[in-house]
C-alpha cells in the first residue's frame, strides 16, 4: 500500500528528495567520464566528475578504490563487487543537503533538501557492496550526528543493489525503483534513511527502518520481502508511519517494533506469505494461505512489539496487519521501558485470528503479553477476536467501534485473559460476545457502550465492576449475572428472541430501566423500572410502586409467585383490541397478589370503543386478564392507546370510578323531577331513566 508518512521533518526531507531525484541521472549527461577499464584492470579511480562503468555480463569482482568528487553511475548487464570501502563526495556546487540535529537531550537528526544522488545503479545492472565480509561501502560520513552515521552519498537504485556486508552501514537518501537486497544470514544492519525510493527491499537478516536517533520515512516503498528481523523505532515524540506490505518466504522471519516516550509506530499494510514473485515482486497467490499452515512452517510469521506504541491501520483500510492463526503467526506484547499498546485502526470488518501473548518469539503463550488494547473510534471499525487473547492489560473499545470476541463460527472463540493486575475493559463503543462453544466470563466492564449476547456459548459477567451504562442486548444463547455483578448501570435490557436467555442467577433481576423482548429471564424479577409483556420470567415476579408492565404482543409469563403495585400501561393494545387480553400468565401456583394502581379487582377501563373488566383472577385462577364486558355508561378508565415503544416511559390516562360511582345521583334528580312534571312525561322519562340504568 502506498501513501505518504506521517510529515515529521525526516519525511519533509523526503519529500524534496522526491522532487530533486526523479530527474535522469547526472552520469548520463555529456562529458561524463567512462572508467570501465580502470575497474576491470582493479586500479583505483579518482572521481573528476560525473562518472560511468559499465558492467559486462557476469561478474566483476572490484578490489579497487574510489575517491575523489564526482558521481558514479552503474550500468550495463553484469554485477559489480566492491570489496572494499570507497569514499568520494558530489562536487561543493552540487551539495545542498541540510542535516539538523533536535530534541535536547534526547537528540535525533533530520534531513531536508537531500543532494542529488551521488551513486546511480541503472535499470539492468547490479552494483555489490561488500563479499560478505565488513568491507565495500561507498560512503562519506561528515555529519558526526550522535549514535547515528549518516552517509552524504545518497544512491539511486533503478536496478539491485546487494548488501553482502557484516557491519553496520547507512546508504544515505536512497531513491529509484529498483531492488535492494541482502543476502540472508549475514547479520549485517542496515540503517535505513528517509527516501523517495519506491522499489522493493529484500530485507535477508536486519533492517533498522527508524531508530531513537532518526524517524525514518519511506513513503513511496512498495513491498518489503522480509526474510530476517525488519526493526522500526522512533525518537522520542515523533510518530513514524510505513504503509508498504511486508512478505515472508522463509520460516524465521519477525517485525521488532520500539518507540520512546510519546513515540508511535504506525503500520497500514499487512505482513503475508510469498509463494510467488520472487525477489522484485513477492506476492501470494492466495490470501486464505496465510491462514492455513505451510509444509515446514515457512509461512509462519511474527511481530514483537517492546515497549512501544503501535497502530494497526490508519482508519483508511480494512486489512488487518497480521493475517493468521496461531499456527501461522505469533504476536508478542512485550514491556521494555514502558508496558506496550496496540491499537486497530481500520474502516471496515477485520478479524484476529491468533492470541496476543508475551512469550518469546514463537512460544508466544508461555508468558501473558505486557500491553494494552485499543479499539480506535473510527467509523466502520469492526474487529473479531476469533481467538483466545493472552496478555495482561485493558481493553477499551472507543464510541463507534466494534469489538467481537468469537466469530460466531466453529472454531473461531474468541477470549480475554482476566487474570492481569492491569485487566479491564472500557466500553464507550459495542462489545459483541458470539462464541459458539467456549464459555466467556467477564469481570470489570465500564464505559457507555452496549453489550450483546450473540453466540451460543454461555457468556458471564461476574463480580461488582460491571457498571456500562450501554443497552443490554441477549440475542442468542445466555448471557448469565454472577459474583454480585447486576445490569442496574445498563439503559435498557432486550432478550430479542424466544431463546435468548438471561440468567439472574440467585439474587435475581433488579429492573431499574427497562425489560423487553422475547426472551427468558432465570431468576426472580424486581420491576422498578419498565418490563413489557411477551417476555418470560423462570422465577418470581415482583412490581413496585416505580415500577411499570406495559401490554405487549403476548402475555408476561411468570413461573414464581406475582406481587404487583405501580402502573399498567395499555398502549400496545392498539385500535382494536381482543375481547379477551392476558396481561400476566402466572404459571404458578400460588395467587397473585397486589394490585396495579387504580385498577382493584373489578375496575372497569375503556381501551378504544371496547370496556373492560380487569381481574387478577382470571385465567386457571391466578392471571391477570382484561375481559370485555357489555357497553354500559358507567364511567371506567379511559387508556391512552396512542402509539408507545417498549422501552421507553409509557403512559396511561385514566379517571378511576369505584364502587356506586355517579349513577346514583342522577337516580336522585330523576326522583326529584317527577314531583314537578306532568303525569304524562313523568311516565316517559320512568321509562328513559330505566333504559339509562338497566344493569349489564
């Protein structure tokens, strides 16, 4: 993946150094001096200016020396080797390159304004420093910059350049898009500077990409095959981002990530398997290899982050940095000066598929990982854990983002270890738990975010630290209450599906927001909040005087003894209510006790065209039930049956008449006017005043 970096003011410098070496090579001009003979013949060569060899097939061994000031250009169709280290600067009128060095007592060098390069290795031939000994760099080294040697002879590389050294060596602003490589098992290192090169690297035993004392920025790099240890580090405070796709071809190979105080490592591609490409354009043919293991284990990958702070993606794309299992990467969180963090940064679903532990190298689960995780906020960020994690420290899903543990598919389980000093999880996005047959317990949940129950395993939140604030949501499976741990912080409970449990455990349910769904609810239910009906309570059901049951599509089902008070809200009864409306179904044996307020047994209420009649004696002799009873113009409670979500505070208009009610005072003016009417009328209004009061 290509993209610019970070701008710190290392990659400012490479920046210019785009605009200054995309140019033709200075060597190409005319007048440039040809030195062929001179390197075949092994004689030293003093550099005048701009200076060429070419390379006849095959190869050329050079033990021979180059100094002086000029440019040397490489070309041809063979493979020159220097064996020995040479050392020549561009002429004074071409040498613009500004190096700085910042940071107090912390110091790091930039560059800006880069020189144009001082050696070009052109398309189609190969220049060879060093024959695997310590000798056959080219380099001027003027700068003395602390703990860091930056080289003034910035290369161009438009063919391969091979690194065949053991030492410690720096190449200085490298542009071109051609190859370097390093041969494997050397153990040389390669610390590489700020560039426009947009090439590939074939990193065959250690690369320094970053270090305390340089930020190093590669911008247009893109592919790294990785057969050794690629290392990125950075100076204190400045953030390093490296955007190019690594690749393995052998077993054995890792990514080292350090940063220092206020540092950060961002990495936007991803590290896969090779099967194909070779050395300029490794690739694999196949993404679904990278998680399925490879005969001798030589697509098994690792990252061994130390201390550092790292992101993964940089919100612009949904591949996630290490594609694998645990069988084909390792991940290790590691403390060095500080424990480590490691965030995931993407714009759409990613999946872990390997445990974050802190072992070494590949055992990465004999010890738990040093760090944090982190769930950045951006949207469309959706990250499954669809294996068991292994390290110590929090986990914090930030507003937008998703976190899944379990992929919701056979062997994809997903875990956190709970048993560090440093476990936690803030939850201000969506924790989403979907195993499917390892059970999940979590202790200590904070923040606003919601929390699904979504897999067929059992998930537990266990102990007094469950204090989200977030909806409660059990979709499938149980989602189970234990050690003390309630939902009483949560906004809203919904059980969505005639399956979906919730087990209260022995202290049972306290509703002190709101109850709906489908579901089932083990345990004993205290309602001081709002619980609608279709819902089933294994267990006993008690409603206070805050508490409110509002109608829902079927009956509240209770196995346990019923104690009611507080409010019945009819809005879910509709424009055209049933004759016959179960309100509670008390499975139980027992009677149920209390009332809702204002409605005694037999109170009469009125819910659209139709009166009803409601008993706590209905049913097999313990239910609640609204009965329609004959019209009458006898007052009764009028409900409100305009339109009120489950979930939300229902409400009832009602104007209660008990006992004789008006009626009888009407009877009394009806009395009174008989004394002062005619006999006639007094007859007709008998006989009005019988209709009016006929008994139902």
């Amino acid at each position: 993946m290509r993209s610019h970096f970070h701008r710190t003011a290392a990659a400012a410098g490479a920046l210019a150094a785009a605009a200054l070496m995309i140019t033709a090579s200075p060597a190409l001009a005319a007048g440039s001096r040809d030195v062929t003979a001179d390197v075949l013949a092994d004689r030293d060569v003093t550099l005048t200016g701009d200076t060429v060899v070419t390379v006849p097939a095959g190869t050329t061994t050079y033990d021979g020396v180059f100094r002086g000031e000029g440019t040397l250009t490489v070309r041809g169709a063979g493979t020159l080797i220097l064996t020995k280290d040479s050392d020549f600067t561009l002429p004074a009128s071409r040498q613009r390159q500004s190096v700085r060095t910042l940071g107090g007592n912390h110091p790091y060098v930039t560059t800006a304004r880069p020189d144009p390069p001082a050696i070009t290795v052109e398309r189609g031939a190969t220049l060879q420093y060093g024959n695997g000994g310590t000798t056959g760099l080219i380099g001027h080294f003027p700068y003395n910059t602390p703990a860091f040697r930056l080289n003034q002879d910035n290369i161009r590389v438009d063919g391969t350049l091979r690194l065949s050294l053991k030492s410690a060596y720096n190449l200085g602003t490298v542009s071109g898009s051609g190859l370097i490589t390093q041969p494997r098992f050397l153990w040389g290192t390669w610390d590489l500077t700020s560039g426009p090169f947009s090439g590939v690297i074939d990193n065959g035993t250690q690369a320094n990409a970053g270090r305390p004392e340089y930020a190093t920025a590669l911008p247009g790099l893109r592919k790294v095959l990785n057969q050794g240890t690629w290392t990125v580090d950075t100076p204190v405070g400045r953030t390093v981002t490296q955007r190019m796709d690594f690749y393995q071809r052998e077993y054995g190979s890792d990514i080292n990530v350090q940063s220092r105080p206020g540092g950060k490592v961002i990495l936007t591609g991803q590290y896969s398997w090779s099967n194909q490409g070779g050395d300029t354009d490794p690739s694999l043919s196949d993404p679904a290899l990278n998680w399925t293991p490879a005969a001798r284990n030589v697509n098994k990958r690792g990252t061994n982050i130390k201390g550092a702070n790292v992101q993964w993606g940089d919100g612009t794309t949904s591949k996630i940095f290490m594609p694998g299992t645990a069988e084909t990467v390792y991940i290790n969180l590691l403390a060095a000066r500080s424990r480590s963090q490691l965030t995931f940064d993407y714009n759409g679903p990613v999946t872990l598929g390997a445990p974050i532990g802190g072992g070494r190298f590949h055992d990465t689960l004999s010890a738990p990982g040093a760090g944090d995780i982190v769930i950045k906020g951006t949207r469309g960020n959706d990250v499954t854990f669809a294996a068991a994690q292994y390290y110590d420290g929090s986990t914090t899903v930030e507003k937008s983002a998703v976190l899944r543990l379990g992929s919701g598919r056979p062997g994809g389980d997903g875990g956190l270890y709970t048993g560090g000093g440093h476990y936690r999880i803030v939850n201000n996005g969506s924790l989403v738990l979907d195993n499917t047959t390892r059970p999940l317990t979590l202790p200590r949940i904070s923040g606003s975010g919601s929390l699904t129950q979504a897999g067929r395993a059992t998930a537990t939140l266990s102990g007094g630290a469950v204090t989200y604030t977030g909806t409660t949501t059990v979709q499938n499976g149980t989602l189970a209450l234990r050690g003390g741990a309630t939902l009483a912080h949560s906004k809203g409970i919904r059980l969505t599906a005639t399956g979906s449990r919730l087990d209260a455990g022995t202290a049972g349910l306290r509703v002190v927001s709101s109850l709906t769904g489908r579901g089932t609810v083990k345990g004993a239910v205290t309602n001081d909040g709002v619980v609608a009906g279709g819902l089933t309570v294994s267990g006993g059901y008690t409603q206070s005087a805050k508490g409110e049951l509002v109608l829902g599509r079927g009956p509240l089902k209770v196995t346990g003894p019923v104690r009611l008070a507080g409010a019945l809200d009819f809005s879910a009864a509709g424009t055209a209510p049933a004759r016959q409306i179960t309100v509670l179904d008390n499975q139980g044996t027992s009677k149920t006790g209390g009332a809702f307020k204002g409605l005694k047994e037999g109170t009469r209420l009125k819910l659209a065209d139709t009166t009803y009649r409601i008993t706590y004696r209905g049913g097999d002799g313990n239910d609640v039930v609204l009965a329609a009873v004959t019209a009458s113009a006898s007052p009764s409670v009028r409900a409100d049956t305009s339109s009120s979500a489950p979930g939300t505070t229902p409400h009832t208009t009602a104007t209660v008449a008990q006992g004789l009610g008006w009626w009888p005072y009407l009877l009394a003016l009806g009395l009174l006017g008989g004394l002062v009417v005619p006999p006639t009328l007094r007859k007709r209004g008998k006989r009005r005043h019988a209709r009016r009061h006929a008994a139902p």
